[in-house]
C-alpha cells in the first residue's frame, strides 16, 4: 500500500481478542479479505450458517467487531459427523477517517459484505482557482 493509505500496517496486534482459556463457548475466526479502494473499506468475510438476526456489526472506540451465533437443527440424529458449527468472533482497528454512520452490510448465502464509506472530511478534494 501507498503511503497515503487509509490503513496502517504495523507488526503490532493492538486489538485485544477474547481469551481462549477462559471463554465457554469456542469461536470461529472467519476468513476475512479487507478491500481498500478511493471511496474507502470492503470486508468480505465468510460465515457459514450465520443468519441475519444472529450477526451483530458494530464500531466502538476504533474496533469493528463481527459476531454471529450459529445453531444448526439437523432433523433426525446424526450417526457421523465432521463438520462443526461454532460461533463466529472477529475484531479489527479501523481508522477514524471512516465513516461509520453511512456503513453497509449486506449477508448473502453466509458471506458477509461490509461497505464503510470515507469521510467526507478524509477524501480528497480538488480546490477550483478563480481569475483575479
């Protein structure tokens, strides 16, 4: 990325994750792709068996944070299995150049689509001259 990125790459994990020896419930870290264009963030994440009532998106403080409950109801009982739903929990540091109140979401066959938009602070602008 350029040096007039939106977003900074440091070898720092600044986002605190939740703890793995103290939580009860297991969580999934969804596959995520992050897209950086002029207009601002995409966040294409995966997220199998989430529905819409069960995902939470929200921004505090700087931290996206996606979280999705899963309950899969199989009729009748399973004798073998290999795939195992859990839980979906995912945080990132986003910049304050976004604009969160104008931020889209979009869940489509378990993949969420998230849209944060600039600023309009934070976009370039180009100053017209006038003649004297």
């Amino acid at each position: 990325m350029s040096d007039t990125s939106v977003t900074k790459i440091d070898d720092k994990n600044s986002v605190q994750t939740r703890e793995e020896t103290r939580a009860s419930e297991r969580y999934i870290k969804p596959a995520v792709d992050i897209i950086e264009t002029e207009a601002g963030l995409t966040l294409i994440a995966d997220i199998p068996g989430a529905t819409k009532e069960a995902l939470d998106v929200s921004v505090d403080k700087g931290i996206l944070t996606v979280n999705a409950t899963v309950s899969l109801s199989m009729p009748g009982r399973p004798l073998y299995t290999e795939f195992e739903f859990a839980h979906y929990y995912r945080q990132f540091a986003i910049p304050e150049t976004l604009d969160h109140e104008k931020a889209k979401a979009e869940l489509n066959n378990g993949i969420l689509t998230l849209m944060i938009p600039l600023a309009e602070a934070a976009k370039p602008r180009r100053i017209e001259i006038k003649a004297a």
